[in-house]
C-alpha cells in the first residue's frame, strides 16, 4: 500500500532535538524506500529545504544550505514525487473548506486524494481521521 508523507516525516529524519520522532521517521522511510511504499508530494520537498535551513532556537539550522539542497535531489531519486494538476489544486480549495484545514494542509491532503493513496502520513492531522477516502495517521504518537 502507498502512502503520502508529510513534511514533517521528511525534516525529522534528520532532527537530533526528538531522537525518538527522528528514529521512527528513519525507519518509516527507509521501509519505504525499500518496498517502494512511499510517495512524496512535490510541495513537501520543498517545505523540506526551506524547514531544515531556518535557524532552530539555539540559531543553529537543522541542516547546512548545500546538505539541505543534496538531501531534496536524493528524495528525488528515492521517492516517487508527485507533482500538483489543475484538479489536484481544486480538490485542495474543497478540502479547506469541508475540512476547515489550512492551505497547505488542505493541498497535502488533495496530493493523497488525487492519486488514490489511502493513508497521509504526518502529526499535522487528526490521527485515524478519515478525510474523504484518505485516513491521516501520525507515526509519533
């Protein structure tokens, strides 16, 4: 089974400050990469590069800009990217407004619901909700 993860999984992977949200955000991926499980939205990579590059409160980023930029081409080899369409964004602006979700979560949320995958990945969502065919789980809990 396919699944959509959320940007969050992707910048945990690589966050030392939650050793335990980092360990399983490891894990998850690496199984994804090794049973091809694993889909990525376009607008998560990058969400990625603009998360780990900004300064963490002890003014330090999570990764260095060229780590950052090498990391996004390597999910881009990994992964299974999905890119946005017309429909795509207009089941976004629905999905805002049943769901009363953020834009970027409403447009997360639509990547998983355009292409058929029935689970999103990610702590940003009501975990075990099911939002129109797609049931958010959130792998920290």
């Amino acid at each position: 089974m396919a699944r959509l993860v959320d940007t969050n999984v992707l910048v945990y992977r690589f966050d030392a400050r939650y050793p335990e949200k980092q360990r399983i955000a490891t894990e998850l991926l690496a199984e994804g990469v090794t049973d091809d499980s694993i889909r990525v939205p376009h607008q998560a990579i990058v969400e990625f590069v603009a998360a780990v590059m900004r300064p963490t409160r002890s003014g330090a980023s999570i990764l260095l800009a060229q780590d950052a930029r090498r990391e996004a081409e390597e999910m881009l080899t990994l992964f299974k990217v999905l890119y946005p369409t017309e429909a795509l964004v207009r089941t976004a602006v629905r999905g805002a407004a049943a769901y009363q979700l953020s834009w970027y979560d409403a447009h997360l949320w639509a990547y998983a619901e355009h292409y058929g995958l029935p689970e999103l990945v990610s702590e940003d969502f009501q975990h075990e909700r099911l939002y129109g065919t797609v049931r958010a789980v959130n792998p920290f809990l």
